[in-house]
C-alpha cells in the first residue's frame, strides 16, 4: 500500500526543519519568542508598578530601546559578548540616532535559569541592588527591554533606561502587573549621565 503524504504533515515537517536549523544557529528556539516577549512587557510593568507606588512618573516603553537591549541580550544568551555591560556606550549611541535631545542613560542586565515566576523573580533582584534600585528608580522617561533565551534555558534581561525630554519623542507606557521573588545572577548596573 502506498503512503500518501498530505499537505498538513508536509507543514508540519517543514516547521520542524526550520526550528531545528535556528537553534543550530543558536537562535532563540521560535516556540520561545512569544514566551521572551511576554517577559519583557511583564518586567517592563512591575518596574512602572514600582515607580507609580513611589510616586515616582512612569517609564513609557520604546521599540527602538527594546530592539537594542534585545539584542544585547542575545549576544550574551549566544556567548557573542561576556555577560554585562561591554558595549553600553555603542548601545547608548544607537539609542540616541533615533531619539533626539537624548541626555542620560542606564542599563540593567541579569541572568538566570531559574524557569517560575521570572519577571517578578528579576525585578526583585534589581529591587535588592543599590545600583540596579538607582537605575529603577533613576530620573528617565523611557525605556526597553530585551529577554533572550539560551538553549540550555538560561534567560537574559536587558533593560535600558534614557531620559529625553517628552516633545522630542513619542512612546506608549505598558500595562501594570505586580511583584514578589529573587534568584539569579546580577550584573552592576551602567548610568551615564547627560553631555
């Protein structure tokens, strides 16, 4: 009897293919990108939700920030940088191509493999980190953020902080949620003040 191959099993093979050829590439398995993504808004919303409860404005969130530290995150997920702050200063003058009257900035950056409760789990640690607090809590308008996921499932997080006066830019703040936990690893965070 002869096997017929119907149309469905021959986008399923092909979806298999391209999965397995990105994570090859040490790519962020494509099943995680919704998972990073919802990360980074999840984070991005309790930092604002730590801000408004300390009365202070709330960040408004920016693609083009977000695009940067995502892709900080993934040269470190990918072993392309060391885990840190190398290269903050290029980030910063990407950044500021894009956004006019751009006159201070910050970074926060962490990993961990630690798979429950990680948006509230990293916001904690920076919570619990003078340096990270100060960038948390630093005088900024807008920010991004960036998760990237390694294949052995270690996650990385990098969040940008600039401050740009408000009539030179337009942005969106992100949707609140709320906090609690810690594990994982930190790294000290990268201020640079305005020009």
């Amino acid at each position: 009897m002869k096997r017929r191959f119907f149309p469905i099993q021959l986008l399923l093979s092909i979806a298999f293919l391209a999965i397995v050829s990105s994570n090859r590439a040490g790519a962020q398995p494509a099943s995680g990108s919704d998972y990073c993504s919802g990360l980074e808004r999840e984070v991005f919303s309790l930092v604002n939700q730590y801000r408004k409860t300390s009365d202070l404005p709330l960040l408004q969130w920016d693609d083009g920030i977000a695009h940067v530290a995502r892709l900080h995150s993934r040269d470190m997920a990918t072993g392309e940088v060391d885990f840190g702050h190398d290269g903050f200063s290029e980030r910063v003058a990407t950044i500021k191509t894009a956004m006019t009257g751009l006159c201070g900035a910050g970074e926060n950056v962490l990993s961990t493999d630690q798979p429950g409760e990680v948006a509230r789990m990293a916001v904690a640690l920076w919570l619990r980190s003078p340096h990270h607090l100060e960038n948390i809590r630093g005088d900024y308008n807008y920010s991004g953020l960036g998760v990237w996921q390694d294949k052995a499932g270690m996650i990385f997080f990098t969040q940008i902080f600039v401050k740009v006066p408000p009539q030179t830019h337009q942005a969106q703040a992100a949707p609140s949620v709320q906090l609690v936990a810690p594990f994982g690893l930190l790294a000290v965070p990268k201020a640079r003040p305005g020009p």
